[in-house]
C-alpha cells in the first residue's frame, strides 16, 4: 500500500474526507468520531455545510483536522458542491460521504485505499473505490435485500470489459462512501457541476470509457439504508432518470430496467426465503412507483415545470439558472 508503481504513488497517500453537509444529526457525529479512529490516519476532514444557520458546532468538537465550509441552500448542487469540495484538496485520495453513512470499522479508509491499488484484469488503474454499505438496524426487510443484492459480500474490479455482462451496473458507483484517486478526478473534470442526482455514476462512466477500472471494495463498510416511503421513492427515481436523460452521452443504449426486473425478482426470492413474504405487496408498491418516477424521470422535458418540481427530490434545483 505504501507504492503503486508505474503512474501510481511512491509514498503512502495522503488521504482527506470530503462530506457534504445538511441540518447535521447524531449520525453525523458519531462518523466523525469512527473517522478519528481509522487506522489509516486522515489528513483532513473537509465539511461543505448547506446553510450556516443549521450547522451544530457541538457534533464536531475535538475532531482533529475538521474544517467547515458554508454554502447557502440555492447553491447546492449534487456535483458542484462535491466539486468545491474536492478544489480545497491537495490530497492524493479524497473519499468522499454523506453525512448519514457510519464507517463499520477502524478500516474503512485502509480497505479504500488498497481497492484503489488494485489492477483490472487487462491491468487497468483503478480511479475510485466504493464501500458496501450495510443496513442499519432499523431497516425493513425489503431495502435490506436491496443492500444485499447491490452490495454483495465479494469485491471485484469493474472495467469496460463488464459493459457487455454487467451493462448499465458496470457504472454503478456510490458517494454514500467512495474514495478517489486525485490526479485522475482532476484530469477527468471532476464531477458535472450540475448534476440533480448520479454524479456518482456519471464519473463512473466517464472513467470506465477512459480505460480506467472501478473497485468494489466489499470489506469497506459503512452502516447506511433508508426507509422510504412509496412518495419518496418515486421521487428519488424521477432525479435518477432525469440524470439519465440529460446525459444521453453515458447511458444511451444501456437502459436500466432490465436491471430493475432482476432486482425485483431476487429481493422478492430473498424474502421467500427469509419467511418475510408478507413483505411482497410492500415490494410491488415501491417497485411500481420507483418505475413510475423513472419513467417520468426519463421524459421530464415534456412536462410543466410545476409538475417537474413536484415531482423532484429537490425542487430548488430546477429553480437555478439553466434548470426547467
């Protein structure tokens, strides 16, 4: 870990924590806390904070290295503020959170930094090496077999070589909890600067299509899930294919439901076989209005601006410059 060789380090990195932040909780601390205790020591741990008035000095006192940068509200962006994130870095790896995913261990940076080391089979680099994100204790059976089905418990490296098995998958990629070789995010442009949802999965793609590889690193984890309703899960799906659409660049002819019908029927096998099958209606419900927001998502253009808002996870995006 201490050299990469050709192209690659030649000293153990320097790694800083980038984490977008808003209206900090009880979460957001106790990560600060497990990040002070990584065996790989962080240089800095950089917080862009969405609006100052909700900023909770007291989560973040005595954490080493911490430093607090504001935005205001109508400045946020998906990829933008990542951007100003990674701009206050000189960091050789950047790994970037959000401010409710809880490292599962004193590893997580060191298990990061060795995917980014690692080789694709054709010896590709590896540019960015994401976590498995494990549910929390709270989370209902359903979302807890989607974990499991898109954080499997075995790592790998995906390259461009997977596009033909693995399709629009090959790109997937989380900032829930992922680190970034430096010099390749720069040289790549960093993420799209406006960017409603996925700027995740867009970098992805644009290094993938550069001949560079992505890590799975499965003994990385971060506690993280969501329960959502059936609304937000509409939502969330109209930003995911309205990201899509406006980049036709990276998934044009690699469509995504497909991958939805088989996450479908092995989350309701999953919960046949856990004896939760009274939990199936639940998954056909949020299964329909995840498609119907996609669906949505996908021909935003076409419809009112108020439906689009309406429709959104976050409505003040459209109200920006450029935005519908």
């Amino acid at each position: 870990m201490e050299e990469r060789g050709h192209g690659g380090w030649l000293h153990k990195p320097v790694v800083d924590v980038v984490i977008p932040v808003y209206k900090p909780g009880r979460r957001f601390a106790c990560l600060l806390e497990r990040l002070g205790q990584q065996t790989f020591a962080i240089n800095r741990i950089i917080v862009v904070n969405t609006e100052e008035r909700y900023w909770k000095p007291e989560l973040a006192e005595g954490i080493a290295g911490l430093e607090v940068h504001h935005v205001g509200k109508e400045e946020f962006d998906h990829g933008g503020t990542r951007n100003l994130g990674a701009a206050l870095s000189q960091a050789d790896v950047m790994v970037f959170m959000t401010d409710d995913a809880v490292p599962g261990g004193k590893r997580l940076v060191e298990h990061l930094v060795e995917g980014l080391c690692q080789k694709g089979p054709g010896g590709e680099e590896v540019a960015m090496a994401y976590a498995r994100q494990v549910p929390r204790k709270d989370c209902r059976p359903v979302e807890r077999c989607i974990r499991g089905f898109n954080y499997p418990a075995e790592g790998h490296v995906k390259t461009a070589r997977d596009l033909p098995r693995l399709g629009i998958k090959t790109y997937f990629a989380s900032n829930v909890c992922c680190a970034y070789r430096k010099d390749i995010f720069e040289q790549q442009g960093g993420f799209v600067s406006r960017a409603v949802f996925n700027e995740d999965m867009i970098y992805a793609a644009g290094v993938i299509q550069a001949g560079y590889g992505i890590a799975y690193a499965a003994n990385a984890r971060v506690f993280h899930s969501h329960n959502l309703t059936a609304l937000k899960q509409f939502r969330r799906n109209f930003d995911l294919a309205a990201s899509q659409a406006d980049h036709p660049e990276v998934f044009a002819g690699l469509p995504s439901e497909g991958e939805g019908i088989r996450l479908v029927k092995e989350v309701a096998g999953r919960l046949i076989r856990q004896g939760n099958a009274f939990w199936l209606p639940s998954l056909i419900l949020g299964s329909a209005c995840k498609y119907a927001g996609y669906r949505l998502g996908k021909m935003y253009r076409m419809l009112p601006g108020a439906l689009v808002r309406l429709c959104s996870m976050n409505p003040q995006y459209w109200d920006k410059a450029g935005g519908k």
